[in-house]
C-alpha cells in the first residue's frame, strides 16, 4: 500500500483559522463547528453560530488602509536565499528614485528579516502616533515596516507559531500609516505558509497586483518555484514574471563569464515558458551585490555602470510595464 | 524534561543513537546539502553505520531531488511508514520528506502550523527507521512552527539531541544565524558547531580565490559566541550540479567523493562523530 497524502487543498486552506486543528473543514463550510474534527476547536462556537461565514474584522480596516495604495506587488520565491529581499530592496530604491511616487516596503520576513539591514537602517526603531504606528523612512518617499524594528535585540529570535506571525501581518496592513502610496511592494520568507496565506487573504479584497518571483538557476530552487507558482494559481495571484538571479558570475579580474549555480535543468528561462509566465531577465552574480547589501548602500546608486544594475533597471522597466496592463 | 516518557514518538526514536538538527535561520545558505553531505559521510564512516535523514521542510523539501530519490513514493507496512533508501538494498541511509508524499513534483503544500505540526509527530513516530547511529534532520529557514513542534515532540529523548548551525559569510546571514543560536539556547539544545559554507570561490580557470561572499564571518562569529569553528567549505560549483542530477542509481555516494568539497567535508564529520563520542563516554 502507498502512503499518499494529498495536502488540504487551497481554499480551504485560506478559510482554515491559524489555531484549528488538522482536519478543520474550513470556517466557511457548512459543517464549520459540526464536524468531527470541531471537537474542542477554540473556534468551536463561533464557527457553530454561523458567524465565521461572515468576514474577519481586521479585512474592513485592511481595505481602509489599503483604499490609499495603488499598487502592491508581492515577492514571493519558494526556495530561501535567492534573493528576495535584495531585490525588494533594489525595486524599493528604483522607484523612489522618482521624486513624485510614494513607496513603502513590508517585511513580512517574522524569524528573518533581512530587510532593515539591506537598507541601512537596521538601529532605528518603530514609533507609534495616534493615527498607527510610522513607517521608518529611508529617504522621504520610501517608508519601510519589518519586525526587525521591533526587537529590543538583533540577536533575538522570534519563536512564535502560526497565529502570532498572522496577528502582527495583520497589524502591519491595518494600524502602520503608510499614507499615500504608489507602490506597496512586500518582501516574504520562503515557502508557502502562514505568512503566505495570511497577506494573501487580508489584501485580496484590496486587490494585489501581483507577485514578482524570485528564482537561481539550478533545479534545487527551481522545483520550490514551481510550487510557489502552482500556490499563485490556485490562490488566484498574477504572476507578474521571473526573475532569474546569481546567473553568471562574471570575473572583477578578467570579465569572464563562469556559471556557479549552473542550469542543469534549463533555469528560470525555461522554467517561464514551461509554466506559461513572463521571464524578466536575469541578474548576475556580482560579490559587490552581496558587500552593498551587508553595508546597507544602494547597489543601483553605487554601481550606476555595472551589468547588474542595467539588468536590475531592464527588469524593473518590465514590472512596471505589467503594472500598466 | 522527563526523558522516561512513553509516547510513540519516543518509542521509535529511543533506538536512534544520536540525532542532529542542522539548522541556519537564514534561507538557501546549504542546510540541505550539509544534510545530504553529512549523511553521505556519516554512511561511509564505518561500513556498518546505519544513517537516517528526515527533511522537515515542509514546503520546500530538497532532500529527494538532493539524494537522486526524486518521485519515489512511500509504503506503508504493518510497522509504519517505510522510508526510501538511498542506497538500495544496503539499506544504510534512509531518508523521510513530505517530497514523497506528493503526487505531482510541482504541487504547492500550503500548510498552517497546525497541519505541519501533524506532520512532523508523524515522521517522527510513524516511520519505520529502525535502528540508527545517525539521524540527520534538514529544517527550513526561521524558528517557527516547523522547529518548535520538533523540539517538543522530540522532548522525551532530548539527551540524543544536537544542532550544527550553517551559515555564509554575509552579514545578513550571520544575522540569522545568531537568531537560530538563540533559539538553540532557549530550548537548551546544545549545539556541536558552526559551518561557514559558500566561503570563497576557487576559479576553475587561474586557482585564484575570490570572495564572492565574503569571506570569514562564520569564524568570527562562532569565536565571540564560544562555539566550535567545524570548518568552511568554500563554493562549489560541481557540487551542486552533482546535487542538482537526480540520478537514480546509488552513484551519488562514489561522485561526491570526487568533487573538491567531499575531503574538506569529511574532516567535519570527523569531528562530529568524535564530539558525539565524546558525549557518549
Ligand atoms: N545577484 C547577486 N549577486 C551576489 N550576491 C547576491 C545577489 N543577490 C543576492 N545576493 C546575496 O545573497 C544573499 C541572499 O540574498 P537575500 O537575503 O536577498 O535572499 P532571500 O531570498 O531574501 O533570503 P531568505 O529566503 O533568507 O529571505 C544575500 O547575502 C545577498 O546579499
Ligand atoms: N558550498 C557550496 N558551493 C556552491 N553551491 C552550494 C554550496 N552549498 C550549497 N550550494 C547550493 O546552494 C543552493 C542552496 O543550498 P541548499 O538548498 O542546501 O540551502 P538551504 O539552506 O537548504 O535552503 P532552504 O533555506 O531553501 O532550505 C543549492 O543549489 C546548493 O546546491
Ligand atoms: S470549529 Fe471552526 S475553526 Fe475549528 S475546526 Fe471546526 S470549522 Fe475549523
Ligand atoms: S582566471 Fe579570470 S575568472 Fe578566474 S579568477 Fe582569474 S581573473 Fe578571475
Ligand atoms: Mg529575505
Ligand atoms: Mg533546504
């Protein structure tokens, strides 16, 4: 006999509360609070009475804060540590570069938020006014939210389960003032989890844009983008397009071109037309991207010249050309 | 904790001589392949060393892909689950991952805690392991869900607990690295050392070495931290290709021997079955 299991399929998944247990039947059932698996929910007489079949209460004043933000854009990846959080950091900066747009970027990243130091300003800490808690800025137009402001130290893990992650993703949507914003761009862990779920149903009735995925070239990460695109499917996100990262690495020496992570399996290129999504270009490896995130300096300011930078700024061109659409 | 506590999780797990968590914080710094590495220089060790590797990784396992164990699936017997064995009818390396469980390669597994939380009890007593010197287990990034619930399921046989901590050089992977050091301390898991991998690249044209990732961040940090230094394994790149192959036969083992990391890697496993045995005595 073979052991298969079928993981719950998604929309249950969304309507599945981050404390019920395995089995729950989802909120919106009709056997919400009957079935079996009900037996001794927390939810159990909430969902009993019929009221999980109305809406979380967070949503409205998600959507009140979210009724001022034109676009959002997720980066999503699958794998870890190919790069999302730099190159959230790097669209983050091109379009703040124009002086008129309003950006903002949210960490989603709970255990590991690389964002605050990417940007340099992993001291500054999070100030509460009466309208919600502020945005630490970067520079004027570029506001940024992430737990790494929060922690009274940067060694400090954060061990929270599933509800307490959700809570705080709900709070950045719902009481930091992000004011006017063009861009809402967030940055999240690998997977496809709480985290995922959670900023996927508080702003799917504000709308999302759409997700930018991150990928490396070999096969490793590719199967983990696979499975991200197949959630994107089924949660009902765009696709914006693939951006395949650390490509080639080109000698500082002698510019030559060597393959590190090699694409044993075709890479992102491939990986866009077998799956039917746009390919945005691809980054190369450059050890100055890696120096200038530690520092927390802009690469695209500082590089202005470099093959990376001009593949950064081709790709973000596409994005905001399938903004438009 | 009371380590006499008879749970099923116990009861599979008491016949498993050492079992070490390899953990990093940060995302895609090699967990899986210091995982994969580890287990594959656990087995040829000894000749009788029997090795086990569960990848907790719920929503991201590579483990499969990693060993060449792509789309095996899974039985179930009277005993439990079966695992799939890497090396055949050898039967010295058995490997567990919810990899196996899908039916298509490219199904998301969108769990919350809870689900995953499940999952992780039921590898840990449902899988038919058997006797182990070694049991290896690859987490994800962070330390959430995924790691709590093994710490607590594994409670009642803490004493054969460890973690090696894996890291790059880079400031924001040492970052989380200090994290997972902090959580290894809250939950009092003792922690054998710390591997700086993707540490300096060796150009296969002209020998030079270059910092694609900086470089020695990993020694530094585990000196201020009062950890063991196990070593670095500079960037590899036929190291991944060979872990990026999916080959299906056990060919895996004698061409991971060959590549530049396998020697320096061994060295590292050395010193942790040395620590362990230490432990032991
Ligand atoms: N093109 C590149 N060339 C060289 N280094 C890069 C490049 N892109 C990212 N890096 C470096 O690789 C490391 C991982 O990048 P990053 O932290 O952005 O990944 P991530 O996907 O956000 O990781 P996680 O999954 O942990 O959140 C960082 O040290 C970063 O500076
Ligand atoms: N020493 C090395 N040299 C070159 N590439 C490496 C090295 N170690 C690991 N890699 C490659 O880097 C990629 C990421 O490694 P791996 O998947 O093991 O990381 P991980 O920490 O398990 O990631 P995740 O957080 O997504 O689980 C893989 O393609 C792997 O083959
Ligand atoms: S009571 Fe509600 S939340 Fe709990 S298991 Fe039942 S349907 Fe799910
Ligand atoms: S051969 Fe060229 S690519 Fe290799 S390190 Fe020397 S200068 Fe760089
Ligand atoms: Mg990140
Ligand atoms: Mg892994």
């Amino acid at each position: 006999m073979i052991a298969v299991q079928q993981p719950v399929p998604l929309p249950d998944a969304l309507q599945v509360p981050s404390n019920a247990p395995e089995h729950c039947p989802g909120t919106q059932s009709e056997l919400a609070g009957k079935a079996d698996a009900c037996a001794g929910c927390p939810n159990q007489d909430v969902c009993a009475s019929g009221a999980t079949r109305a809406p979380d209460p967070a949503v409205p004043l998600v959507r009140e804060r979210m009724a001022t933000v034109k676009h959002k854009i997720l980066v999503l990846s699958g794998k870890g540590g190919v790069g999302k959080s730099t190159f959230t950091a790097q669209l983050g900066w091109a379009f703040a570069a124009d002086e008129d747009a309003q950006t903002g970027i949210m960490d989603v990243d709970i255990c590991g938020p690389s964002i605050p130091t990417i940007l340099g300003i992993a001291s500054e800490q999070v100030h509460s006014s009466s309208s919600g808690w502020s945005p630490v800025y970067v520079q004027d137009n570029l506001g940024v939210m992430s737990v790494g402001f929060m922690l009274p130290s940067s060694k400090d893990a954060v061990m929270w389960r599933g509800p307490k992650k959700n809570g705080l993703i709900s709070q950045f949507l719902k009481d930091v003032d992000w004011g006017n914003l063009d861009y809402l761009i967030v940055d999240t862990p690998p997977g496809t989890s709480d985290e995922h779920l959670s900023i996927v149903s508080y702003l799917k009735e504000s709308g999302i844009d759409g997700a930018v995925l991150i990928t490396t070239p070999q096969e490793v990460a590719l199967q983990d983008v696979r499975r991200e695109i197949d959630f994107c499917r089924k949660v009902g996100i765009r696709v914006l397009g693939l951006v395949e990262n650390m490509s080639g690495f080109v000698c500082p020496n002698c510019k030559n071109e060597s393959q590190i992570f090699k694409p044993s399996t075709g890479g992102g290129r491939r990986l866009a037309e077998d799956m039917k999504v746009p390919f945005l270009g691809a980054v190369p490896l450059d050890p100055r991207i890696g120096k200038s995130a530690d520092y927390g300096i802009s690469f695209l300011d500082e590089y202005p010249d470099s093959p990376a930078t001009t593949a950064y700024l081709d790709i973000i061109d596409k994005i905001k050309e399938q903004l438009e659409n | 904790m009371a380590s006499t506590a008879d749970t099923p999780v116990a009861r599979r797990l008491q016949h498993v001589k050492h079992i070490i968590i390899v953990c990093s914080g940060k995302g895609g710094v090699g967990k899986s392949s210091i995982s994969a590495q580890l287990a594959l220089s656990l087995r040829s060790s000894s000749p009788t060393a029997k090795i086990g590797i569960l990848d907790v990784d719920l929503t991201g396992p590579s483990i499969p892909r990693m060993l060449g164990l792509d789309g095996h699936p899974v039985h179930q017997s009277s005993d439990g689950w079966v695992p799939v064995y890497a090396d055949g009818s050898e039967a010295r390396l058995a490997c567990m991952s919810v990899g196996f469980l899908l039916k298509k390669k490219e199904d998301s597994v969108v769990w919350r805690g809870p689900k995953k939380n499940a999952m992780i009890r039921q590898f840990l007593s449902d899988v038919r392991w058997g006797e182990l010197d070694y049991l290896v287990i690859d987490t994800p990034p962070g330390t959430s869900d995924e790691h709590i619930s093994l710490m607590e399921h594994m409670a009642p046989v803490a004493s054969h607990l460890s973690a090696v901590i894996v890291t790059t050089p880079q400031a924001v992977a040492l970052l989380d690295a200090m994290k997972c050091l902090s959580f290894t301390r809250a939950v009092s898991l003792p922690v054998l050392g710390l591997i700086e991998n993707m540490s300096g690249y060796v150009c296969p044209c002209c020998g030079e070495i270059s910092n694609i990732f900086s470089t020695g961040g990993g020694q530094e940090m585990a000196r201020r931290e009062g950890l063991k230094f196990l070593g670095s394994l500079p960037v590899d790149s036929d190291l991944v290709t060979l872990l990026d192959a999916a080959e299906i036969s056990f060919e895996l083992l004698r061409q991971y021997q060959q590549t530049s990391t396998a020697p320096l890697f061994a060295k590292i496993a050395e010193e942790i079955v040395r620590t362990l045995s230490d432990k032991e005595t």
